[in-house]
C-alpha cells in the first residue's frame, strides 16, 4: 500500500513563473539567481528518476490536484 501512494512527484513551473508570483516578498530579489538551476537540476533529476512531473505553470491550483490525483490514481 506504501508503495502505491508514496511516490515522488515533481511539481515545478517555469523559471519565471515564481519569480512573479513571489511579486514584492523581500526573498523575490534572491530568487531570480537561484531559480534557473534548481529548476535544470530538478528537471534532470526527475527525468533520470522517471518521477510524474505537474508544470504549474498555466494551470489553477485546482487543475495541478486534479493531474496529480490522476497521476497518483487515488481516484478510480
């Protein structure tokens, strides 16, 4: 049951995508510097590893639950 409920699941956007929506946040001047390779890194990663990716990026939140609900088959 672990198994089948416990898996690791790459939720990302595009690289400029959290920098908008941070907005004015005092962390959105650091971001712009680290986003761009944490974001090749776990693309690289999460191809290698084969995990489900969700790209947030143009989608409500209630649009990446309902994908990660049918990737993760928690609904029948």
């Amino acid at each position: 049951m672990v198994t089948r409920y416990c898996r690791n699941v790459l939720v990302t956007a595009s690289p400029r995508e959290p920098v908008r929506r941070k907005g004015s946040e005092p962390t959105a001047k650091t971001i712009p510097k680290t986003i761009p390779k944490q974001w090749v890194i776990y693309r690289a990663l999460s191809r290698e590893l084969g995990l489900v990716t969700i790209d947030t990026t143009h989608e409500a939140p209630s649009e990446s639950l309902a994908k990660l609900i049918n990737e993760l088959r928690l609904v029948n």
